[in-house]
C-alpha cells in the first residue's frame, strides 16, 4: 500500500519552475489525500500561471502513478483567488446581518440583452473546479431540452469556450451587432475570441465589466420571432471586485455555484454565494463537480444544506469529461449516455424548473 511518505516524497520530486522548489516545499499543494491505492491534491497556483503549471499538472499525476501499488490518481490544478475583497467587503462575513447589510440598497441599473428570457450564471470560488466544463455541458443539456441556448464565456482570467467548444475567429458584425458563433446547436461567444494578449490589462482591469456587457447586450442572442430561452454565462472564478462590478452590471436571474468536494473548495463557494445576496441574485444550486472516490463525495451537499440552497447535483470525476473539452466537442455531445453526461440531463432539468422555463 502507498504511504503518506511515499507520496510526499514523489511530489518534492517534482520541481515548481517559479521557486524551483519541491512542490510540497513550494506549498503548491493544498487538500492532500492518500487513502489505500489513491491519492489526489489541488494544486494552487497564482491566477494567470494555470498554463505555465499544466505540464507541472501531468509530472505530478505521473509521478504518484509510479508509486508502486497506486491505482487512481488525480490533480486538479486550480488558481487561486485573483483580487481580494476589499477590507469593507471582508466584514460583511457569512452571517445574514451582516450580507443584509452589505447589499446594495439601490441596483444598479443593468441592461437586459434583446430577446433573451433568461439569463444565468455559472460560478465558482475558485478557477480550476471545472466551471467551464458544467457551463459547457448545462448549455448542451438545456438545448437538449429543446430549449435555444446561448454561451458567453466571460472568463477573462482564462476563456476556455473556444477550446471547449472547437470554435475560433472574431465574430462577424452585421448592423451593429455581434453575431455569435454557433457551435454544437449553441450560440456562443468568448471573451477569448476578442481579446488579444496585449489587451490583457483592459480586460482584467475596470473595464472588464464593462466590455462584458457590451458582449452581452450588443450580440444578437436572439431574434423576435426565435428568443434565446436561456443565456449561460461562464463567470471569472472568484470573488473580487471584478466579480462584484460584472455581476451587479449583468442582468442575471440566478447563479449556480460549482465546487469540488474539497473543504479548501467549499470554502470559497460560500464566499460566492455571500457575494450573489449582495446584490440580489438568487443561488440555484450548488453543483458538486469531479465528485468520487479520490476526493471522496457528498461535500457539496452538506455544504448546500448548511447555506440553505439546493443541491443541482454531482458530477463525476471522469477522465471522458476532460477530453472531451481538450477536444472541443462537449462530453453532452460526444458521450450523452455516458454517467457524468446523465448527470448533467438530471441538474439541467431541474435548473428548467427553476427559472420557470418549463411548466
Ligand atoms: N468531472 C470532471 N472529470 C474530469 N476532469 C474534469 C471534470 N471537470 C473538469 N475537468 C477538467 O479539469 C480542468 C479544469 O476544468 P475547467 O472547466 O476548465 O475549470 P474552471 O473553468 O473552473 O477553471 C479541465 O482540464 C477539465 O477538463
Ligand atoms: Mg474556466
């Protein structure tokens, strides 16, 4: 049976490229856990060193592989939180006063996007817990329902809607208005398909928001005669200032919230639910994703219980679901028999349900 130590040593084996340190010693590894044949971390680095820590990613999975008896294995390489909250922000806690307090008194005014009925954000705490891999695959199962969908990935600390989905190139102008890709029955448009490196700094400074909305009310989602039933937004992770702004600008008629099952994780999913009172929104759901026997299940469920929201459902930790995005083509189309694609048929069903687009 691999030990603790065994695995410890394996991963200061494997050497972090910005300290060149061990990754144990570096204190990248966050929620260790060996049990029997298994072992699974996250490994936390800075937001905006997610790709330079991918190949990190596979040396470390590969280097537990090794380990003589070990059969499972799992990394999840996620980014910490980009701003702190300021320190006003910091005070309004967990406790319902102090949220009551926080929220803002008078909306901000926000416009709605033309012919589009409801419009829905996917988030979480954190980068790295597969946000963009539920958007994608809810999208899909919605459409499946019958429903006209659309995607706005407006992840601005790493667009992945063009890898997901397989779709590439600026969107074509017609009247004024953006005319959005359409990739797998979707109508999708990408932060990633506007921006250039060097833009980098508006979008991820305060005009960030402002460009998001832009991508929201000035595409052509839908028209008179055909409504999209439902836009999904693929929020930034975290629960900073950006977060604040760009969700109090979005129009948003309700939030699910994606964590893993790991108490590092969860943590940071309360923090968004505090942040979705603020300003009003109501919380789905919370969505347990890369659920199973390596970072154990049901984390998420308690934690929906405690935070009185419901629980939309779990998704396993199934390497199909990673490839699948690699390769652009969603798990929901590719596999729609497979387990985690079932998974989402069930949590896209009842979020129909909850935003009443289906009696
Ligand atoms: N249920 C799952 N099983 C296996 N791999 C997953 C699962 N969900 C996400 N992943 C993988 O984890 C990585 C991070 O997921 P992603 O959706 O990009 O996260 P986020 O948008 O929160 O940063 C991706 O490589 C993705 O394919
Ligand atoms: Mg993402």
């Amino acid at each position: 049976m691999p030990d603790r130590a065994a695995v410890i040593a394996a991963l200061d084996a494997v050497t972090d490229p910005k300290s060149g340190q061990g990754l144990m010693v570096a204190g990248l590894v966050q929620g260790l856990v060996v049990a029997e044949d298994r072992a699974g971390f996250a490994l936390e680095v800075p937001a905006g060193d997610t790709a330079l820590y991918a190949p990190v990613r596979d040396a470390a999975e590969a280097a537990l592989k090794a380990i003589p008896g070990m059969a499972r294995v799992s990394v999840v390489l996620t980014a910490e939180a980009v701003a702190a909250p300021s320190p006003r922000r910091r005070t309004a806690g967990l406790s319902p006063q102090a949220v009551d307090q926080g929220r803002a008194k008078a909306p901000v005014p926000t416009e709605r996007p033309a012919h589009v009925r409801r419009v829905l954000a996917v988030a979480s705490g954190k980068g790295g817990v597969g946000k963009s891999t539920v958007s994608v695959n809810l999208a899909c199962a919605l459409a499946a329902r019958g429903l006209r969908v659309g995607l706005l990935d407006a992840d601005v600390y790493g667009p992945s809607a063009p890898t997901m989905l397989g779709i590439s190139g600026k969107p074509a102008y017609e009247d004024g208005a953006m005319v959005p890709h359409e990739a797998w029955g979707l109508k999708a448009m990408s932060v990633g398909l506007l921006m250039q490196a060097e833009d980098a700094m508006i979008w991820r400074g305060p005009m960030a928001s402002q460009a998001i909305t832009q991508m929201l009310t000035q595409t052509r989602w839908g028209t008179e005669d055909e409504p999209l039933d439902v836009l999904v937004v693929d929020l930034p992770p975290g629960t900073g200032d950006v977060q604040l702004t760009l969700i109090q600008k979005t129009p948003l008629d309700g939030a699910v919230i994606v964590s893993t099952p790991q108490e590092v994780a969860l943590a940071d999913a309360r923090r968004a639910r505090t942040l979705f009172d603020r300003v009003n929104v109501p919380t789905l759901g919370l969505i347990e994703n890369m659920s199973g026997d390596v970072f154990g299940r049901g984390g998420a469920e308690a934690e929906a219980e405690r935070l009185g929201v419901p629980f939309l459902g779990d998704i396993p930790l199934d390497a199909a679901v990673r490839e699948s995005g690699d390769a652009g083509r969603p798990l929901m189309i590719g596999a729609a028999e497979s387990p985690a694609a079932r998974r989402f048929v069930d949590v896209a069903e009842r979020l129909a349900r909850a935003l009443t687009l289906e009696t």
